[in-house]
C-alpha cells in the first residue's frame, strides 16, 4: 500500500509538472504567433507588465509593454511579413518562476523589394507564475546568424 501512495503521489507531481511545461511552451507558442501576424496585442499578452525584452547583437533592450510594442513596430515596419518559428523549448521550473531555451527561425520579405530575410537564434526566457498563466519577465534572443538574400521576381 505504501509503494502504491508513493507511487500515485510521483505520478500526480509528474502531471503537475507536464501541465506547468505545457503552459509555459503555449505562452511560447503564443508570442511567436502572434508576432507572425503583427498581432502586438496578442505577443504583449504574453509578457509580465514590467517585462523586459533583450537583443545583445544589437545592443538593444526593451522595458515594459509600450516600449517593447514600439520596438517591435520598429522591427517589423520595413517588413511585408515575417514568419517566427519555435522548436520547443526546455523548460526548467522552480516554484513561482521557469527559464525556457528555444530555437528561433524568423524569414521575412522586405517591403516594395525582392529581397528576404532570415535570422537564426535562441530565447532565453525568464517567466513568471501570474494569475492568468506564465508570462515572460525576461525575454533574450541570442542572434546565431542574419542573411539576407534575393527572392525570384514575382
């Protein structure tokens, strides 16, 4: 009977934890959706209020929501589009707070050009337990490479 308590008791944890992981790569998941579509609503959503988003290649960095909005609008305005794509993260948990890694892949088209744009890297989140679900308290993308490239005519 005790080994079975035990066990269940490993097993309920075990929930817990997947269910926590879960959370955190959908606030992941979010984020990189809605910064394909522009949807800054969406992508601020998943950030603490006081959140702080960090690019060292380009010395810059972003504290709170209206901040990071401008950035981003600044980062996507010469853009037709960009596509960011997550591989799931790892996730690391510690009570109230988690770290996540994931690779990034972000393509783009320039606007009024037949040239892209793709940027290979990784996030390095902090995140917060809030009462609507994890949010980031700090987000660093570390830029692994940047190409632009021309795109057939068309």
């Amino acid at each position: 009977m005790e080994s079975g308590v035990h066990s269940e008791r490993c097993s309920d944890r075990r929930v817990i934890q997947m269910t926590e992981e879960f959370s955190i790569q959908q606030t992941i998941n979010r984020y990189s959706e809605g910064a394909s579509r522009a949807d800054w609503d969406q992508v601020l959503s998943t950030y603490a209020p006081d959140g702080v988003w960090e690019i060292p290649h380009f010395g810059a960095k972003f504290e709170g929501h209206t901040a990071i909005r401008e950035a981003l609008k600044h980062f996507c305005d010469p853009m037709d589009y960009i596509v960011q794509l997550n591989a799931p993260a790892l996730i690391d948990i510690k009570e109230g707070t988690a770290t996540a890694r994931s690779v990034i892949r972000e393509c783009g088209k320039f606007v009024g050009r037949d040239e892209a744009l793709e940027v290979l890297g990784f996030y390095a989140d902090t995140l917060v337990r809030a009462p609507a679900g994890w949010r980031f308290s700090r987000r660093v993308f570390e830029v692994r490479g940047m190409h632009r490239f021309s795109l057939a005519p068309g």
